[in-house]
C-alpha cells in the first residue's frame, strides 16, 4: 500500500524470504506447493460462484472443513453441494493432480474413504471416481498476487511457548526501540490487510467485501468461516428494511432457528420469527448451513452467533450502514474516546419498547437463554475493536488506495492510517501470550499496548516464530534485533 512508510522491518521480512529460499518465481504455467494450495482452500481464495468440477457439475462450498494436521485428508467436515443436489459432508483432500489419489495411496487407505471431493492444481494422470475440482482456473485473483501472501499462510507450524533466543536481545532494547520495531511490524501487517481487502473489492465489489469482513470478525474465533459463508449470500437476498426479516433470514440461512420452540417468552419470539423464515424457506433451501458448520461449545453466551446475527440484521435493516461507518471514520478526529463513540455507533438504537424486535434480546443472550435483567449489551469494546482493526478501517484504507474513496486524497488515507495506529488494545488473548512468552518470557516492560502493536507482536510471531519452530531453528530475529542494538535508529537496515 503506498502512502505507508516503511524501514527495517520489511527489509527484514524481505530478506529473511530471499535466505530461506522461499522467493518462488511463478509462471502461468507452475504448480504452486501443495501447502499453498490448503491456504488457498483454506481461506477459500476462489471465485467461490464459478467453481465447476471436471465432470462439469458445479460445486458450491458451504463450508471448506476443518484444517487436518494430522494424517488422513487435509481438510475435514466439509459441507458442499454438487449441481441441485442436497448437502453433502465429507473430506477434502487436496493433491497437484488427480494421479495423487492412487500415487499417494488414498485409494486404499481407509482413513480417505469419506473424501467426497479432491481439489487438484490441473488434471493430470489416471481418473478419480469422484468429484475432482480443479482449482487454477477459480483463483480470486493472479497466483503472484497471492504469493506473498500465501508465502507467510502457508510458513506456519506452531511451536510450544517456551522463551526463545530472541528474549536477551529484545530485552536490552529500550522502550522507544521495541515500540518502532512493533510498530513497523504492524504496518506491514496492515499493508497484508488492506492489500487482500483491495484485491478481493475489485473483484466482487466495496460492499460485498465490506460484509464479509464484518461477519467474519463478528464470527471470531470459531465461526469466522460461517459467518463468511452467510454474509456471500446476502447480495442474492431481498433489500427491505425490516429488522424481523433480516433477522429470521439470517438465522434461518444459519440453520440457528430452533426447531422447537423454547418455553415461554422466548418462544413466543422464535415463532414470530419462524413466521417470516417460513414465507422463504424454499427459496433458500439449499444455502441452509447444517449445524456441524458451528463451534458452539465453550462459547459465552454474548459471543454466540444467534446474537451477532441479530446484531448484523439490524445493521442490514439500515440501508446505510456502510456510509455511516464511512462518516464516523471520515469526520471523527479526536483520539480520546473514540471507542466509546464506535461502540455507541455500532449500538442499533432505541427499539426497546414492549413487542419490538429489540425488546427480546435486550433481555435473552441467546434464542434459547433465561431472562435476564437488561438492557444486555450488543455488542461489548474488544468485538468493536476487531471490526475496526480487521474489517473496517482496512477496508476503508483499501478504497482509499484504490482513488474509491475521498478521490484518492493522501490526507485521508493518512488519517485512517493515524485511526488504526492509535486505536486502543484489544482484549488480550492466547496468540498475544504465546508471542509474549515466546519474545521476551512474559510482559515487556514500559510497553503502552496499542491495537497496532498487538498487531505487530502478532506478525512479528507469524514472520519469525511459527515458521522456526520450538528450538527457533535459523531464525535470523535476534541477530537483527542485535543489529538494531549497535545502530542508530533509522540506519538499521544496513544491519546482517
Ligand atoms: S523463533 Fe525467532 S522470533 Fe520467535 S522466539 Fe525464537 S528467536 Fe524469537
């Protein structure tokens, strides 16, 4: 992204790539590894409308499956549908050309006998008797777009969290030094954001973007890809601006409408809304998301996707949303307490007299929870802070870089860059304790955490630790971090 300046740690990033010998040069005509491929599945980098198997029906991915580490088929618990076929649950495995199947022994391994699709690179040797997608033609956007990208996906292998070598160096650094190198770190991380919002909006649009990025973050962190799922669907669904619709639309595509109805007030609610899912089941049959597709144990009750999807449905039901988010971002220009103003935005207003629609969920988390004295928060300060750190401000950012939005004007682009680089930390959380542990053997001292920098530690974790393993194997960070040590601030990329 232009208009981000950068210094040492992109060098670094950059070079920490051309040593490990990972700068793959790509043609047409290459096979990327296997490992890009699962990122591209994964993640789901696909024309996802097109996707068309060999045998010429086409494919539509309800759910990509679970990530299988472990041996047997790479992805599992896919939901899918073939032509107007019904849901289909199954593996995934994934392999450069169909001959995999048998040259790699899936033929007769059992543990392969509920593999319902193979997504290859290209065809290529013996036929499979099943379903066979191939994936070069699908791809959201160039391969080499995506490379980097997929470089830093497809690097990750997740060590324990002991401390690692990197502790001495980072702990004789001052403050001032860490907070640079965080923040560098995070704008690179950004950059990464921004970039996939820009090249995913001038495929599929601003708005269509904008949602997906909204669900996913409000389906952190179990049911991101779930929530991504539904929020495709929108497009195809009728505008209107009524909140009961959005709301029994969305929970009936979710498949989260109860089928039997809870005792006393909260089923009086769900048959109002089964009300309206009625008059449009048919229609959307076949994009009704199966309940496998959702992690729900575990979750507390202001997380579960009922309630945010009640929460997006009055967001829909506005027509606007996306100005008025525009707007905050575009005219709010004071640093002290813009998230209590986000989070008071975010807020659906008023409503919470007696038969609205928000007067059931400002007492009831969940379709199927007791009463409880209200009003019940929507949505709480760390949910806000990931739809605007992750979802909101990239995707403005990615407009404005695009000439979309404000005609390009630098001076904006600026300020939504200053927006995210202040934005308060967010709610604290295992990824941030493993980098913490792993950098410095716990909290850092004199340190003010901010979004961006928990960010940094983040990408500082995905650039260097998940790819050296737990004896951190040639990773080159305390060498630099050293380097950086001996340098003046703002020389440092001259360092080894
Ligand atoms: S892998 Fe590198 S960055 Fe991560 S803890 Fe070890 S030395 Fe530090």
């Amino acid at each position: 992204m232009s208009g981000i300046p950068y210094d040492f740690y992109c060098r670094w990033r950059a070079r920490g790539r051309e040593r490990a010998g990972e700068e793959v040069s790509l043609h047409e005509e290459a096979s990327p590894p296997e490992r890009w491929m699962q990122q591209i599945w994964r993640h789901q980098r696909l024309r996802r409308m097109e996707l068309c198997c060999l045998d010429g029906r086409r494919v539509r991915v309800l759910h990509p499956g679970f990530w299988n580490r472990e041996p047997g088929p790479d992805f599992r618990d896919a939901v899918l549908q073939f032509g107007d076929g019904g849901l289909v649950t199954g593996d995934v495995e994934i392999d450069l050309q169909t001959a995999g199947w048998f040259g790699h022994g899936h033929a007769v391994n059992p543990a392969y006998a509920r593999v319902v699709l193979q997504v290859v690179w290209e065809p290529g040797g013996r036929v499979v008797e099943r379903a066979v997608l191939p994936m070069a033609p699908f791809l959201d956007c160039p391969l080499d777009d995506m490379a980097p990208w997929l470089e830093e996906e497809a690097a990750i292998r997740v060590p324990p969290t002991t401390p690692g070598r990197c502790c001495g160096p980072l702990r004789r650094q001052s403050p001032d030094r860490v907070i640079s190198l965080l923040e560098q770190a995070a704008r690179a991380r950004l950059e990464r954001k921004v970039d996939e919002f820009r090249s995913r909006g001038r495929t599929l649009g601003w708005g269509p973007v904008l949602w997906e990025g909204v669900f996913a973050a409000l389906g952190y962190k179990h049911n991101v890809w779930s929530m991504r799922r539904l929020a495709e669907l929108l497009p195809s669904a009728p505008s209107g601006n009524e909140v009961a619709a959005w709301e029994s639309r969305l929970l009936g595509l979710a498949g989260l409408l109860p089928t039997e109805l809870p005792r006393g007030p909260a089923g009086e609610f769900v048959r109002s809304r089964w009300d309206h899912w009625w008059r449009e089941r048919t229609t959307w049959d076949q994009a009704v998301l199966p309940a496998s597709v959702w992690r729900l144990a575990g979750l507390r009750p202001a997380n579960h996707p009922q309630r945010r999807l009640a929460l997006a449905a009055r967001w829909l039901a506005l027509g606007h949303w996306a100005e008025r988010v525009e707007q905050f971002f575009l005219e709010d220009t004071g640093v002290r307490g813009r998230l209590a103003r986000w989070v008071a935005l975010l807020a659906p207003a008023g409503g919470a007299e007696a038969g609205s629609p928000d007067a059931f969920w400002l007492n009831h988390w969940t379709l199927r929870s007791r009463w409880r004295a209200g009003p019940l928060p929507w949505i709480g300060p760390s949910r806000a802070t990931d739809l605007a750190v992750n979802a909101v401000l990239p995707w403005l950012l990615a407009r404005a870089t695009s000439g979309d939005l404000a005609g390009g004007d630098p001076g904006v682009r600026a300020r939504l860059e200053q927006s995210w680089m202040e934005w308060p930390a967010g709610q604290d959380n295992a990824d941030l304790r493993f980098a913490r542990r792993r950098l410095w053997g716990g909290v850092p001292a004199g340190i003010r955490w901010t979004a961006a920098r928990q960010q940094g530690l983040l990408q500082v974790r995905h650039d260097f630790c998940l790819a050296a393993g737990s004896l951190c194997s040639g990773c080159r960070f305390p060498v630099l971090v050293d380097a950086l040590e001996q340098s003046e601030a703002g020389s440092c990329g001259t360092g080894p």
